[in-house]
C-alpha cells in the first residue's frame, strides 16, 4: 500500500510536472501581488507605458498564434480540403485554449475585470476599434467553444447535443473567419490612432491588412509547430488517419504559407514605397526593421520553399517555429519596441520579472489543459462511435 | 445563436451610425467639427510664465488631490522635467533657452481638451464626453481600467493609478468642469499670478492671441499652438521660442484623432456584409465540385457494376452452354453405346453366350 503510493507520487514528479508545478505556484503568488497591490506591485507600466507584455504578448500574439483554428476550419470545411480533416481539431482546441487564456490574461490587466462586459451591456464606445477587439474576441470565443464542443461530447457520451453541435459546422466556420478576419486586423489598426508614437517603419495605414495577413501565417505555422510537438509527446494518442495525413499537411501548409510570407513581404515593401520611408532604414531603427523584415519573413519564406520542394519534412517544421518567432517578433516590435521610440530611454519600458511570471504562467496553464484533454478526448483520432461522421 | 448574431449587427450598426451622426462625431465623417460655438478654453501665455507652479498648488487644491511629494514652493522639481501623474493634473516644466529671451521658458502641462479627443473616441466604455463647455470629462463609474486612452492621447496625458489593486481611475485635468458650470475660475487660472494664463471662450482667445501676436511681433512665434493641432484644441498657447524647444511636438499634424481610425472602422460592414456571401459562394463551389466528382465516381461505380454483371452473365451462359454441350455428348454416347449393345445381342446369341454378361456391362458403364 505505501509502496503503492510512493510508486503513484513518483509517477507524478517527472521533471515537466515539477517546473510546471513551480511555475503555477509562482503564478498563484503574483496573481495574490497582482490584486492586493494593484499593478504598480507587480508591474513595470507607467504613465508614458500604459501596455506592457500582458497587451504585447498575451493579447496580441496570442491572438495571432490561436489563428490555427480559423485558418485550418475554413481550409477543411469552406474550401473542401479534406485531407486535411484530421488537423481541425487539435487546431479548434488550441485556438479556444488560446482565446481562453488571452481572456485570463486581461483579467490581469485591466483595472476592474469585472467591468469587463460593460462595453457591451453598459455603453458602447462603438468608435474605438478597442471595442471591435473585445466583441470579436468574445463572440469568437463562444464560436471557438461550440467548434470544440463535438470532441468533448462524444468524450462524455452525449450523442443527441452532439449530434446538434455538428450540424452548426458550417456556419460557425463562417461566422468564425468573418470574427477573425476583423479582430485579427482591428488588433493591428489599434495603432492607427497613436502615429506620433509608433515608429514610422512599423506605423502603415496597412497595419490592420497587415495583423490580418501575418495571423493566416502564424495559424498555419502553428498547425504544423503543434503536430510536431503532439507526434513528439503524445504519438500514441493518434490513429492511423492522423498520422497518414500528418506529413500532407506539413507540406501543404508548408506551400502555403510560403506562398503568403512572399505575398507579405510584398505588401511590407509596397507600404514602405507608400510611405516614403526608405530613410529611415539607414537608422538604428531600420536595422531592427530589416532584422525582422528580412530574417523573420524572407527567410523563413525561402526556408518553406525549399523545405516544400525537397519534400524535407524537418526544414518545414524548423521554417514553422522560425515564422512563429517571426510573427511574435513583429507583434512585440509595434506594441512595445517601435512603440513610444520618441521617449528618452530613462523612460522605456521593460517588463517586470513578475510581469514575466504571469506570461509564462497563463501559458503553462495552456500547455496542462492541452494535455489533459487530448490525454481524454477525441482530438488526435476519431472516436470509435462517431468514425468519418464529420 | 440568432440572438447574438443580431446583437452583434445592431452594434455594428451603432458603429455605423454613430460615425455619421452625433456629437461622439467621430469617425468615417468628412465633415470638420470646429468645436461647440461658445466652448471655453485658456490660452497659456509663456512669455509670461515666471515658473512659480502657484497653478500647480491652485490644482491640487481645487480637485482636493493628494499631497505634493515636494512642497510647492520648492522650485528645484523644476530642474527635471516632468509630466502629468494620478497626482498632479498640471505640472510645470523649465526649459533653459540660448535664443533672444533672456532666461528660462517654463511650459504648463494639463489636459488639453482636444475638439475631437482621441482618448474619447478611443475608450471602448465612452467614459470620456467632449461636453459643450469645452471641458472633456471621465466617469470613472463605467471605466474598466484598460489604459487604451492613455495609448491614444497624442499629448501623453491621462494617467492611472497603479497603485490602486482593485478601484484605479484614469486621471486628468477637467478644466475644472465642476466649477465652470457654476461659473467659477478653473483652480490653476485663479492662481496665476501673472495673468500668463487667460479664461474664455474658445473664440475669443484666439483673437486675443492673434492680437498679441501682431502688437508684438518680436516677441511671439507666429503660430497658435492648439488652434489647429489634432483639429484643434480647447487650451492653446502662445510662446516665445519654438514650440519644441519647450518640448511641445511640432509633428502632430492637424488631423483630429478620429480620423486615423475611421477608414478601419468603416471596413468592418464591409467584411460583415461581403464575407459571408463569399465565403458561402466558395462553400458552395466547393460543394459542387464535390458533388460533381460524387457522381462521376457513381458513374464509374455504376459503369464498372454494370460490366461485372455483364461478364457474370457471359461466364454464366459460358457454363450453361458447357454443360448443355457435355449433356449432348454424354447423350450421344449412351447412344452409340446402346447401338453397340444391340449390335452384340445378335453375334452373341449366335455364340450362345451366357446371359449373365450383357447384364454386367451397362453395370460397369454406369460405374
Ligand atoms: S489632451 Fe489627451 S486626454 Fe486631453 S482631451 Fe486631448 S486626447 Fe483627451
Ligand atoms: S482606461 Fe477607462 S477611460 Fe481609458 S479607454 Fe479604458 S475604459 Fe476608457
Ligand atoms: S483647469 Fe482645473 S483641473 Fe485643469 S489644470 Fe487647471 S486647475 Fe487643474
């Protein structure tokens, strides 16, 4: 019996669980700082630096690496790309983990998160796009939860709500990519009301156009990045169809986001004619531009070509994580790097180690609930009852 | 889910209407808004501006903020520039200057009460209204603390109280709304020993400083600063030097806030009103071709059928005739045998055989 127990405590000290242990203890700790000492205790915000890495990296590249789920939904249902079926659902969960915890993470933020439905049921500032974000978000959220639903009832055995939940496929992809389509750009044209401080090399009239298209990007470097990481941890949980489809879809989203990093770096370049802003690349400020312009679009562009081509299976996946590093890159340049340049540096922001602690907290949180549910659920193979039923 | 989705098309449609109508005015409209005829305003004279912060002190008071980290006739704050905080909704700033002037220019810092103000049209609650004295002013009761006006104040001046874990406000000047209404001074103009700034309505400033400007043409910049910046402010100034010299942004341009944002947002029933038909069209060409190949497939599905049947049939009649044919043959020897056997009859009855053995041999045939 005490063998027993000691065998079971064991079972759970693995090295993962225990630095995810750490971490979720140190974010219970801040989350206690957080709203009994107000940001100012755990936080480096100011009044010149109002949004730190909550808005830069839990909102707006959240946002844009959840995008896997609307991405993949309307490549498989709207234009009819079955042989990509079996990535919907691991895609549709993380986007609605992602959207989740970006929820989580404004709570956090913003001064009185009970107030957080107020533009909604109190009064509508339906002038801000800061308005468009959260409607989108929370109607997306829902649509996300209902896409998701199917898995976790055929998990629970409820067959009739099933039933029903999976006949609204259509028209919440649909609803999905319209709710994306504008909150994915209003999160980029949130910009557009500070040009005086945003740098001019990232401030574009473009930027809504711009979010919108790095966000298909990162949704199909995503998908690939995660069923790389899920054959890796949980090979086991996947059937035949998964992993016979798995390389196809490496490839085919490999092409196309190849093809879009191209499109994009185009538009880039035709917002820099557009703008006149060819002096400044010679600046401090240019290079860091063309760092991410040239090594985190044209490159990775090129990576995915070649990888697509050669049919070489570990380029593509190394091009994914490098688009990923790219589109978080450009997320965190617009909120927090090129954002408020004109200041002197005494001024600038760097984030908080606590600030830090919460990021990495809500993101574990991500990981643990991932797992817990495709360890149960039907997302990486079809359920018995329900095979080629969707 | 109807119920949503009709929600969520009325506010797209209070978006839309909003833009067009209304003093919220803001966006997607090509009309200019000069702001309300009688607003009030102040005009900010720095060439009068001794630097006393006595503006600072009235502030404080007036608005019953909290205590001063430094007493407010300590002058030597001056030495670092400063800006608007939860506690101070004015400072004053010292800028040493090498031009004509002799000494310091010091500068006043509050709110500016934009016509068009870009923290306004920014807040996702309307916690802030441009009302028709000219005041803009924030209801902390519907704020939720997202700090998105701070990002979109062009003059960097609300601010916000980290230091309150669950209640924070937004804090900044309100032209002492309060007490204009009652028409009372605004605290930091009473207080000003020099008359550097000045009262009134928005209009009536702007012929005062026009009319400094050309009794004294050697001692202001030609230009009212806040006349056109950001399509105008209700606080304008008047300088001495160059206006960046005293750290005010020359680069500001004159389009109101609620511009920069109006082209996106009038995107949004676009992407409501053609997404859905699009995407219903792919949907719906992807279903066709789906269908297509659907039936050509049962085409070949049926054509393929209809061949096996056919050969089943060929084979089957193959067999039948087969069998027919062997019919026949065995027929026919039974036939020819049964000839021979009467062939024998007569040969052997001539031998005169035993009968025994003509009753074997059909035995052994059948055999
Ligand atoms: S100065 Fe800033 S805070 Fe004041 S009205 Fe204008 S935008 Fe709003
Ligand atoms: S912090 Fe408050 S006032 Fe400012 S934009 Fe957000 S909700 Fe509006
Ligand atoms: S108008 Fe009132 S609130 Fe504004 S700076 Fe002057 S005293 Fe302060």
């Amino acid at each position: 019996m005490a063998d027993e127990t000691a065998a079971a405590s064991k079972a759970y000290l693995t090295p993962f669980n225990m630095v995810a242990g750490i971490i979720v203890l140190l974010g219970v700790i801040i989350t206690v700082l957080r709203f009994t000492g107000g940001l100012a205790a755990v936080t480096n915000l100011s009044d010149y630096n109002p949004w730190g890495i909550w808005i830069g990296f839990d909102l707006l590249v959240g946002v844009a690496l959840a995008a896997g789920g609307y991405v993949t939904s309307a490549a498989v249902y709207l234009f009819g790309m079955k042989k990509y079926h079996s990535a919907v659902r691991p895609a549709v969960l993380t986007g609605f983990l992602g959207y989740a915890l970006v929820v989580l993470a404004l709570h956090y933020d913003v001064g009185r998160p009970w107030r957080l439905p107020y533009p909604f049921i109190v009064q509508q500032g339906s002038t801000s796009l800061l308005f468009e974000v959260a409607a989108c978000v929370a109607l997306y959220l829902t649509v996300l939860f209902l896409e998701f639903s199917p898995a976790a009832l055929e998990w629970l055995g409820l067959k009739r709500a099933r039933r029903l939940a999976v006949r609204l496929t259509m028209a919440l992809t649909i609803f999905g990519v319209i709710l994306s389509t504008l909150h994915q750009s209003s999160l980029g044209a949130l910009f557009l009301i500070a040009p005086s401080k945003l740098h001019p090399l990232w401030y574009s009239s473009y930027l809504p156009i711009y979010f919108f298209i790095t966000s298909i990007i990162a949704g199909l470097s995503m998908v690939i990045f995660e069923s790389t990481l899920s054959h890796h941890y949980f090979a086991a949980k996947m059937d035949a169809n998964h992993l016979r489809e798995k390389d196809g879809i490496a490839l085919g989203f490999g092409k196309a986001a190849s093809f879009i990093l191209a499109g994009y770096f185009a538009i880039k370049v035709i917002g820099l004619a557009a703008d006149d802003n060819w002096h400044w690349l010679g600046t401090g400020y240019g290079f860091w531009y063309l760092v991410e312009l040239v090594g985190f679009v044209l490159l990775p562009c090129f990576a995915y070509a070649v990888g697509v081509r050669d049919k070489n299976l570990k380029l593509i996946k190394w091009s994914a994580v490098w688009t990923v590093l790219g589109v978080a890159l450009n997320r965190l340049n617009v909120s927090l790097v090129a954002f408020n340049w004109h200041l002197p540096s005494g001024e600038r922001y760097f984030p908080h180690w606590m600030e830090i602690g919460i990021s990495l907290f809500i993101v574990t949180i991500g990981v643990l609930a991932y797992k817990f549910i495709v360890t149960r659920m039907p997302i990486l193979y079809e359920h018995p009852d329900f095979q080629g039923e969707h | 889910m109807s119920l949503t989705r009709r929600k969520f098309l009325s506010w797209l449609g209070a978006a839309t209407v909003s833009t067009t109508l209304g003093q919220a005015a803001q966006a997607a409209s090509n009309k200019h808004f000069s702001g309300y005829p009688q607003s009030h305003g102040v005009l900010f004279d720095n060439t009068r501006c001794i630097g006393c912060r006595k503006c600072e002190e009235g502030c404080n008071q007036v608005n019953e903020l909290p205590g001063p980290d430094r007493p407010f006739n300590d002058l030597a704050v001056l030495d670092k520039p400063r800006r608007t905080t939860a506690k101070a909704y004015t400072v004053v700033n010292r800028y040493e200057n090498d031009g004509m002037l002799q000494g310091p220019v010091f500068r006043k810092i509050q709110c500016n009460h934009c016509l068009e103000p870009a923290c306004a049209s920014a807040c996702f609650v309307r916690a802030f209204t441009k009302t028709a004295t000219g005041a803009v002013i924030y209801d902390p009761s519907v704020c939720v603390g997202c700090r998105y006006c701070m990002i979109a104040c062009p003059f960097e001046i609300p601010a916000y109280e980290y230091d309150q874990a669950l209640v924070p406000r937004i804090m900044k000047c309100t032209l002492c709304y309060p007490r204009i209404v009652k028409g009372l001074l605004p605290g930091c103009v009473e207080a000003c020993p020099t008359e550097a700034l000045t009262f009134g309505r928005r209009r009536d400033l702007l012929r005062t400083a026009r009319e400094r400007i050309s009794q004294f043409p050697e001692r202001y910049i030609d230009h009212i600063y806040g006349e056109n910046e950001m399509g105008g402010t209700s606080w304008l100034y008047l300088s001495g030097v160059p206006y960046r010299e005293v750290g005010m942004r020359e680069d500001l341009g004159i389009t109101p806030a609620p511009q920069l944002t109006a082209g996106a947002l009038s995107a949004v029933p676009m992407v409501v009103g053609l997404w859905p038909v699009l995407l219903t069209g792919v949907y719906a060409i992807t279903q066709r071709k789906e269908k297509i190949v659907k039936a050509e497939q049962e085409q070949a599905v049926a054509a393929a059928r209809e061949q096996a049947r056919a050969e089943a049939q060929a084979q089957l009649a193959q067999a039948l005739a087969k069998a027919a044919q062997e019919k026949e043959a065995a027929i026919a020897r039974e036939v020819k045998k049964a000839l021979e056997e009467a062939a024998k009859v007569p040969t052997e009855q001539a031998a005169a055989a035993p009968p025994a053995d003509t009753a074997q041999t059909p035995t052994e045939e059948e055999s």
